[in-house]
C-alpha cells in the first residue's frame, strides 16, 4: 500500500476565499515591511564587521567549548568554525572565530584581543591566534548592497523567464508569490531578531527557487488544462490544476521538511539560522505557489484559445516547453 498525504481525486476549492488569503499575505507583507522600516534587521558579522582570529592548537577542538568560553566575555556575536586541510600535521588543529565589532570601533582592541586568548587556553593551554584580521564597516555596507542586488536579479531573470515560457499574466503572479515569500522571510527575522548573515541571503535565493519550482509545476497543468477545457471558466480550471498537483506538492513540501527539520535539531547553531529561514521559505513556498501566485492569475486574466495566435498576448516564446 503506496503512502498518501493527500487523496487520490480531490476537489477542494481553492478560490471560495482566495480574497482572505490575498488579504491575510498582504497584511503580513505590510507587518514585515513595519518591522524591517521599524528595528531593522539583527545584522551578523558580515554585514556588520568584526575580526576574525585564526587560532592553532595541538588539542582536538571542540566548538561548543570555544564558544561557552568566549560567551562570558560578552562580546556579541560570535561564530567559530573548525577548518580542515589535507595538508595540515595531525597535530595541527586550525579554527576561524570571529567577533562582530564593537560599538564605536572598526574592530575588536588589542585587549580584548588578549582577553579572548587567556579565556580560550582554559579550554586549550596551547591555543595561539595566529592571525587577526577586521572587516570595517565599509565592505560590510558593499555586502548588504550586493546581497540585495542578488535578490533583485533573481526575481528579474525569474520574471524574464516566466514571461517566456508562458505569458505575461504568469510572470506577474510567479514574481508576486517570489516577492512574498522574500518578504515575509526577512519579515520573521526582522521579528524575532534573529541573526541575518550570509548564509540567511543564500537562504533566500534557494526559497526563491523553490517557491519557483512549484510555481512552475502548477502552471505547466494550468496551461494544459486550459487547451484541453476550452469552454470551462477559468477558476474551475485553476481549481481543477491545483487539485491534480496538490499530491506532488505536498509531497515534496513534507520530504523537504522532514530534512530540514532533522538538520535543524541536530545540525548545531552554526547552520541553524539558515536552516530555519528554509523551513520558514518552504512552508510560505508552498502557500504562495497555491494561494498568491495562483490567485493573481486568475484576477489578470488569462489567453484561453491556446491554438490560434495572437498579437497582442504573449510572444513567439508563449507555447516553447522549457
């Protein structure tokens, strides 16, 4: 007996209330966007600057010691990684930690410096720093731009793309579930203060993506059903689409979380953040693609005689199976 989250033949109707759903998303748009213009986002090392210390010890490191110590230090964020190269001795144990900077300061002082240093022999008498470098506040601004630029360009070339492959109508509500899902991402951290970094961004871009993915297979039925019921509004052929792809969507979705949720518990803190913003980026993922993105569609309209041309919907690219 095959598993089944969602019965074989449903019928569920997805736009009885598809006016709440786009009321209840654009209220949480509205609320991330309070929060993000009101206590900003809490900033890591990498957007904020710091110093990062390059340590050496014979001892076998261990993280979660590293970071119990210099927590009583109270100096903010911290992140500790070990590193590994073939080419070091058995002997040589190498980590990178490092400090966000100080209020005021570029970077960290030579005492504080000192400070870490005698803390960390407690745990490893033979530790030495033996390199410390610090990120101004100036790279980190370059960062936070870029980032975003990132963003931006992926929600263009998804738009570009969309537009393409089937119409305009598509692209808008493809672009407009991806907005929503960054949204309401950076909304949550902007809450609940949690630390935005790096890893957070390429968070994003992988939820972008697979918001996307999903998207894309509802549309794909969406256009199918839509030559093959030429004569049946477009809401029951929506609704019918949704129907025939909510069994592999929710599959999909479950199979995800199950890896994320395990990785979550076990992974450690140092990949938690990210872990959580794809937690959060699947769940939204999934309500998007069903309930905005399908939604939009269906307001703006759609060609339904998919066999003759027309000048003024879509482009030589409409009908092309990517």
């Amino acid at each position: 007996m095959r598993l089944r989250l969602v019965p074989q033949n449903t019928s569920y109707d997805f736009f009885s209330r598809s006016k709440m759903f786009l009321g209840l998303s654009a209220f949480l748009m509205l609320a991330s966007i309070v929060s993000f213009l009101s206590q900003g986002l809490n900033f890591g090392i990498d957007f904020r600057g710091g110093t990062t210390l390059r340590t050496e010890s014979a001892q076998v490191v261990n993280v979660a010691d590293y970071r119990t110590s210099l927590q009583q230090l109270d100096l903010g964020d911290i992140t500790i990684s070990e590193v590994f190269d073939p080419n070091f001795r058995e002997d040589q144990h190498v980590t990178m930690i490092r400090i966000q900077a100080q209020d005021g300061q570029e970077a960290i002082s030579s005492d504080i410096v000192d400070r870490a240093l005698e803390t960390l022999r407690t745990v490893a008498p033979d530790i030495e720093f033996m390199s410390v470098e610090s990120v101004g506040p100036k790279v980190s601004g370059e960062l936070i731009q870029t980032a975003a630029i990132a963003v931006v360009l992926a929600i263009g070339a998804v738009l570009v793309y969309i537009w393409l492959r089937f119409e305009w109508q598509f692209a808008v509500g493809a672009v407009g579930a991806l907005v929503h899902d960054v949204l309401l991402t950076i909304g949550v951290f902007s809450v609940l203060q949690i630390r935005f970094d790096l890893a957070i961004i390429a968070a994003l871009l992988t939820i972008v993506g697979y918001s996307l993915n999903d998207t894309v297979v509802v549309f794909d039925r969406v256009r199918e059903n839509l030559r093959k019921y030429k004569k049946k509004l477009l809401q029951e052929v929506m609704d019918q689409s949704i129907n025939e792809t909510l069994s592999r969507t929710v599959m999909t979705s479950v199979t995800t979380l199950l890896a994320l949720i395990a990785l979550f518990v076990l992974g450690g803190d140092v990949i938690r953040g990210f872990i959580f913003a794809m937690i959060w980026g699947v769940v939204v993922g999934t309500y998007s693609s069903v309930f905005v993105a399908s939604a939009l569609l269906l307001r703006l309209g759609v060609k339904r005689d998919w066999s003759k041309p027309d000048a003024n919907t879509g482009n030589q690219f409409a009908n092309v199976d990517a």
